[in-house]
C-alpha cells in the first residue's frame, strides 16, 4: 500500500500578512503555481497518487481548490499547532503517512528520500543549513532549532533552544515519514496527551493543542523509539515571513512542472 501525504496547512500566516487575511499559505504564489501545487506535483513525481494526499485546511479553506485528494478540516486552527492539526486527519492514516508542513516547497528528489526511507520514524534534516538561516534572520540563533544526531544518522534531540550555533548539526523542515511500529508508537503518544487533555485542568488541559511536532518527536525519542534523520543539503525553503517570500522568489524557478531550488542565489 502505497503511503499517503498529509500536508498541514491549517495556520493563520500571520507574519505574512496582508498576503494571507484572505488565503492560507499554501495558496502563496511562487514561480508560477502556488505552493500546494508545487507540493502536489512533487508527489506525483515520486510515485504519490492524488487520492493518496490529504490537505488539513483550517484558514480560508474554502480557497483550497477541491480533486482527487482529500481535504480535512482543523476548525479549532487559529488555536491549535501542529500536531492538532495532524490529527484531523487520523482516520486516513494506514501502513505509513509522510507529514509535510504546507508552508515548504522542496525539490522533488527531497520528497523521495522521505518516500523511500526504511526507517520507522524519518525526520528530514538540512546539513546546509546555515547560510540559508543568515540570509532569512538577522541572527541565525533567533529560529534555529537543536538537532543532535549520533554517529547512526539517529536523532538524539530535536526543536530545543539551541546557546550556540556549534552545538547545532542540521535543521529540521517539517517533513517526515512514520510507518510500521513507528505509526503505532506515533497513535499511542497522542493518545496519552489525548487522555492528559480530558483528566486534567488548569494549564495543563490545553498541553496537546499547543504541542509542535518536535514536542513529540522528542518525546518519542526520550522513549528510546529511533528516530533517524534523512540527511538533505537544501533543495527547499520555507515560506514564514514576507522575507522568506522575496528569498524564495529569488532562489525558485519553474523548470516545466518542477521546481528548481538554487539557495545560493541572491536578493
């Protein structure tokens, strides 16, 4: 069975607005289709069938265009993160589900790494990190992440807030794959939060819907469960920020029905 695509796409896009009070950011122009669609024609390259990708929608949802793919609706989106909004679309999971955040494009090759990777929990991580984070902040410490990997490839920390730039060995992007025990171990911590949200009040009620997906990665890996990187250096951006958008305008062009994605470039 082939492995479906989930691609979260629920948020407010706030720090890219005027551009998103009426889309959501997966509908953000880029090189001549908009993000989604760049998304979409990625899977079809490797082998991802439309009806295989499910979009969980939240802001302006009704400007995602309908097809063969499926759309979700996260109704509590403007205040829930990003695994709230995966679990909108817990009824389509089945032997494996590549979760990809809608507000990334990546080259094709990228998406097929994720798509062939063995490992039961793969976690896409960008060895050229650094020059893209210098040209997308004024301080590269002011979004990177942690990511510590063993000599394996396996992620032994992952979305902490990092003192130094050394200490830093890659950046996570918002891609990853689950499958096999991987799937189940992934259903079952959500399902302890799920009963930590219905037992307890207070602060702690409302723990599962502010937790990102690296709060639960790094759970899964304090559990001793192998999560493995799958290494990439760039061929994706990330669109957060107004910034981000004239970065990518500048580093992604349209080479037929694929994106082409040149980091080096310069605005």
């Amino acid at each position: 069975m082939s492995k479906k695509l989930i691609i979260l796409a629920a948020g407010m896009g706030q720090r890219l607005q005027p551009l998103t009070t009426e889309i959501p950011k997966c509908m953000l122009p880029l090189a001549g289709r908009n993000l989604l669609e760049w998304q979409i024609l990625s899977a079809q390259k490797v082998g991802v069938n439309e009806k295989d990708i499910v979009i969980v929608a939240g802001h302006k949802a009704e400007t995602i265009p309908g097809g063969k793919w499926t759309i979700a609706i996260n109704p509590r989106y403007a205040q829930t993160n990003m695994l709230r909004t995966l679990w909108y679309a817990e009824k389509f999971f089945d032997s494996g589900i590549v979760v990809s955040y809608g507000d990334i494009v990546y080259e094709p090759e990228v998406l097929e790494k994720v798509v062939s990777c063995r490992h039961e929990i793969g976690v896409v991580v960008d060895h050229d990190w650094r020059s893209y984070w210098e040209k997308r902040f004024e301080s590269v410490l002011d979004d990177a992440e942690s990511l510590k990997l063993d000599s394996d490839g396996r992620i032994l920390e992952i979305g902490q807030k990092p003192d130094k730039v050394e200490n830093i060995q890659g950046q996570y992007i918002g891609l990853m794959v689950f499958q096999g025990n991987g799937l189940s171990v992934l259903r079952r911590k959500y399902s302890e939060e799920a009963t930590l949200l219905s037992s307890q009040e207070g602060g702690e009620k409302m723990r599962i819907d502010t937790l990102y997906m690296t709060d639960m990665l790094q759970e899964l890996i304090d559990e001793d469960m192998p999560v493995y990187e799958i290494p990439i250096n760039g061929k994706w951006v990330e669109i957060d920020s107004l910034r981000d958008l004239r970065l990518a305008e500048s580093f992604c062009r349209a080479v037929g029905d694929s994106l082409s994605i040149d980091r080096r470039q310069c605005i």
